[in-house]
C-alpha cells in the first residue's frame, strides 16, 4: 500500500504568509540580491553568519551544544542544547549578517525530573507547545513553556536503540523534527540507518523518516504514528567507508523538505542541502529491511555548503572552508520579496574549545515541484 502526503494550495500559501510574517534573520524586509561574494550555488546564497553566540553564558548556563531551532510566534527563535535546555534567542540582521541574544532559557526534564535527554531538535506547536527530540530511546516529548510534565508521543519499535528495537547506536537515532503547513503532519528524521536496513541501486545507505499525523484542530498529544519513508543518505566526500547523516529537517511552504545532511573527519566537516519530496515515496511501515520493493524519498541537492564563500570566517580546527563547523540546527524564518526562503542554521560546537557556535544566514531558491 502507497500512502502519500497531500498538501492543499492554500494550506501552503497560509504558511509562506506566516513566515513572511516572522521577520527574522533576514525576513523579507532585509533581502539581500544574490551575487558572487555569497554564492554557494545556483539556489544558495550564505548571506551572512555570527559567532556572537560562542562561550556564551546566560543565567549562568553554557549556551552551546546547540542542535535545533524553531520560530516562535512571537518571532524569537527557540534554540535546542542536547543539554537540556532550551534557550529564547531575539535574531536580527545587520547587512545579512544574523546576531542573537539570549532572552530566556529553560530547563527540559524527563518523566521522572531529572535532566537526561539528548534533545536535538524542536518544533513549537501553535498553542505554544513545545515538541522536542531525545535520540537517547528514541523519543519525542511535549512539553509547556515550564519545561516540566512531559508526555511522550508513541514510537514504532523498529526505531528504538537495540535491543528494544532496530536501531544501533543512540547517537544516530532522531535528530530532526518538522511539522508540515496545516500542522495535521509531524515528520522526524532518523541519523543512521537501522541494523539489517540496506542500500538503494546507487549504493547509498537508505535512513528512514517518521510521520506522526492528527486531525484538524486536535492537540499535540493526539499525534498517532503514520507513514514511514527511506530515504538515501550521501557518502562521506572524505572517506567513501562513512555516511554523512540527517542533522535536520525542515518543512517547505508547499509541503517539501530541507534536509541538512552533514559529516566530519580529520580535513573538516561536510554539509549538503537537499530539497527532498516525499509525495510519490512509498509507506515503507511494513518494510522489515530496506529497501525492498519502497520508492524512495526524490531528493535534489541544493547546495553543497563546502562550496560557499567563507566570508573571511575564522576556524579552530582544520576545514575545507573556514565558514564550516558542526551545523546541525535549521529553521525557515521568512522570504524574500521575489519568494527565496531565509533559512537561519546553527552548529553545535560540542563544548569543544576547537569548535564554534556559529549562527548563519542563508537564502534558497526551490526548483518547481517535479521539476
């Protein structure tokens, strides 16, 4: 059986609306024209970036280690460590460039009140919900502004860390999260590859990605587990033998994704922007081993950001491009007049003193859908 995601015109439209709205780390107001000196390909441009968040202390808290963004209502950014915390950040842009300030920070717990996730990637629903990432089980919670009182969304079981499930290391399970326009699809995205999943034709490793659906106007605890998809995972461009992985996911005004794929080794760390369309992918719930018979995720690479400029950008270990560090967060924050996407990205330094939390502006341009 083929499931597939639909989205209505007007639910897309009502989300670019929104967007446009947020007015952060660039928005429409401070579109920049693309040119030369910031262009990563034919679709990106990197319009800027800021270390002004790197060795941060806020009320006594290390802001780093930062895995996952989200826009708020209100416009400020939530900011995820895989620490716990969950960090407010106020973003604007100067001539392209991003700068944040932390404005809030919350403690995230567990069931039993302790600080033990893994957290990598959030997503706040539109009663202010926050849903975030645990790669440790794998899990997804809920939670309010408080951070306390978490509800666990249900999980397949072929995603948990073995020997519960299928799932080898608990530092490649779920380190991404978007919810699609209309807020009825929820969609995770796992690292690596499950035990006994395989290749596609090309000879990429094949991770899965998770979808959670509800219905209109329900709450973000009536979230039920739904269609399951492969999706093909790029080599290593430094060591054929690795994968690089899924850092994030983010969902397009017109139902699409970006997906942030990146690695590390000793000459520097990779990452790959794709565009990924899952509308003709097959549910591969029933698949045991990948790739069986499943039509895979349809993804088309936007830019390989080792090709950007580095903007004069300083670096702490070696790199390909100085610009480069351990990007693992993403969010849509706007668009520009002519309908380019302002995405704002984030490393996560680690707590590495030979790693840097760097903030970046970037602009995409979206090829057609089936083009």
């Amino acid at each position: 059986m083929r499931r597939h995601l639909r989205i209505a015109l007007a639910t897309a439209t009502a989300a670019l609306a929104l967007c446009s709205s947020l007015g952060v780390a660039g928005g429409s107001a401070t579109a920049r024209a693309q040119n030369d000196d910031h262009k990563c390909s034919d679709n990106v441009d990197v319009d800027g970036f800021s270390d002004g968040l790197d060795n941060r202390l806020y009320k006594k808290r290390y802001v780093g280690n930062l895995s996952g963004l989200a826009v708020d209502s209100d416009g400020s950014i939530a900011a995820v460590s895989d620490r716990s915390l969950l960090f407010r950040l106020k973003v604007q842009s100067q001539d392209g460039n991003p700068s944040a300030e932390p404005i809030g920070v919350t403690d995230l717990r567990d069931e039993q009140g302790y600080p033990s996730l893994d957290s990598e990637a959030v997503v706040i629903d539109s009663d202010k919900t926050r849903l975030v990432t645990s790669e440790i089980e794998p899990s997804i919670r809920l939670y309010d502004e408080s951070g306390r009182n978490p509800v666990k969304l249900d999980m397949p079981k072929r995603l948990l860390v073995k020997p519960a499930g299928r799932a080898p290391d608990r530092n490649l399970t779920l380190e991404g999260l978007t919810l699609q326009p209309g807020g009825q699809t929820l969609i995770a995205s796992m690292e690596g590859p499950l035990e006994g999943d395989g290749k596609d034709t090309a000879g990429h490793t094949l991770v899965r990605l998770q979808s959670w659906h509800r219905g209109q106007g329900q709450a973000a605890k009536d979230f039920k587990i739904a269609a399951q998809y492969g999706y093909p995972i790029d080599k290593n461009p430094d060591n054929a033998n690795k994968d690089l992985g899924i850092s994030e996911i983010a969902a397009t005004p017109d139902g699409r994704l970006l997906v942030l794929e990146r690695g590390h080794s000793p000459q520097g760390n990779s990452a790959r922007l794709y565009l990924a369309d899952l509308s003709e992918a097959t549910d591969v719930t029933d698949t045991e081993n990948l790739p069986g018979s499943a039509h895979l995720v349809k993804k088309t690479l936007l830019a390989d950001l080792v090709t950007c400029p580095d903007l004069g950008a300083p670096a702490k270990q070696p790199q390909h491009n100085k610009l480069l560090d351990n990007i693992e967060g993403m969010t849509v924050t706007g668009h520009t007049p002519d309908g380019k996407l302002n995405l704002l990205l984030v490393s996560d330094d680690n707590a590495n003193v030979v790693q840097i939390t760097r903030l970046y502006a970037l602009t995409a341009k979206l090829p057609s859908s089936g083009s």
